[in-house]
C-alpha cells in the first residue's frame, strides 16, 4: 500500500470536514490553510507505534495473508496532502474463508475487549472504532473494499478485508472519528 493511499472511509473523513470548513476560513483569515501545522515530517516513530496496535494483529481465526501478500505484514503511510494535520495510518490485509458478517462480529467483539468505542452500526463495506491512547485520538477502521491495494489482494476462495489505525500526526482530535 503507498503512503498516499487510504481507505474510502479514512479518506471521507480526512476531507469533508476540512473542505466543508475551507471557504469560511480562507474569508476570515485570508491565509492558506494547506499546511495545517503537521507534516509528515518526523512521523516515522509515531507510525511504528500505530504498527504497533494490536488490533492490527487480531484477525479472526482462518485469516492469513492473501496468497499474494505473503509475510507482508503492516503497512504505514502520511498524507499530507490535505488542510488540517497530516493523517498517519498502519494497515494490514487479510484473506478470510468467511463471510464479512464474521468479520465485523469478530472485530466487534475484540475492540470492545481492548477499549475501543463502536461507531455507527457497521455497515457491509465497513465498521469504524475510536479511542483514545495516551492522548493520542485513534481511529479503527475494518473495510472490505481493496481496489486501492496494488497489487490487488489475492484472498482465494475466501473473502479480503483490511484494517486500518490512523490518527492526526499531531494526536488531535480533529476530524478523527468515525462518520455514517
């Protein structure tokens, strides 16, 4: 996965609130708002610890690595291509001889177990979690749309889902949670 490649529901809610909030701003202040305040820059230890989350490494049982990820492991990235703080992310990709059904029940269960607060209800594309660690606002994703992998995952005769950690590069709160 590229560092400048997110989900469609990391990628949603890292741009509606910025662009929504951009022309009201640009008329107060009369500045550009493209940087933010946080870059990439120097983000590489907070990624490792977003790498680090176990939920990355909590699949259901029966998940592996698609054929063609094999030993690929956690992936991480920053875009800082948006107004606002750059957003970091970990992410890994799993093929799964179940339904997505089992996968959001597993997920359901295991970040409720490790404090993760629910979103709105799962829908079949995804399901998103907060919290918050170490004053850190984290963001928990598990989707089921690949197109923006490359190579695309190979599951087999299973299903491919992926799960995603994000947060602000500077831990804030803004615009990391989960939306409808």
């Amino acid at each position: 996965m590229s560092s400048t490649t997110l989900t469609a529901t990391s990628l949603f809610r890292r741009t509606a609130l910025p662009a929504a909030l951009l022309p009201a701003a640009a008329l107060l202040t009369g500045c550009s708002l493209v940087d933010g305040g946080a870059s990439c820059e120097g983000s590489g230890a907070a990624r490792k610890d977003l790498a680090a989350q176990k939920m990355l490494s909590s699949p259901p049982a029966g998940a592996a690595d698609p054929a063609n990820y094999r030993g690929a492991g956690v992936s991480t990235g920053c875009d800082d291509g948006s107004a606002g703080p750059a957003w970091l992310y970990a992410a890994r990709v799993y093929a799964f001889p179940g339904t997505r059904q089992a996968v959001i029940d597993h997920y359901i269960r295991t970040a409720a177990a490790e404090g993760w607060q629910r979103g709105p209800a799962p829908q079949a594309g995804a399901a998103c979690w907060t919290r918050t660690d170490d004053g850190r606002h984290l963001v928990l994703d598990v989707g089921f749309q690949l197109d923006s992998w490359s190579p695309l995952p190979d599951p087999g005769k299973g299903i491919g889902y992926e799960v995603t950690v994000g947060s602000n590069a500077d831990g804030s709160a803004m615009a990391a949670h989960c939306t409808d």
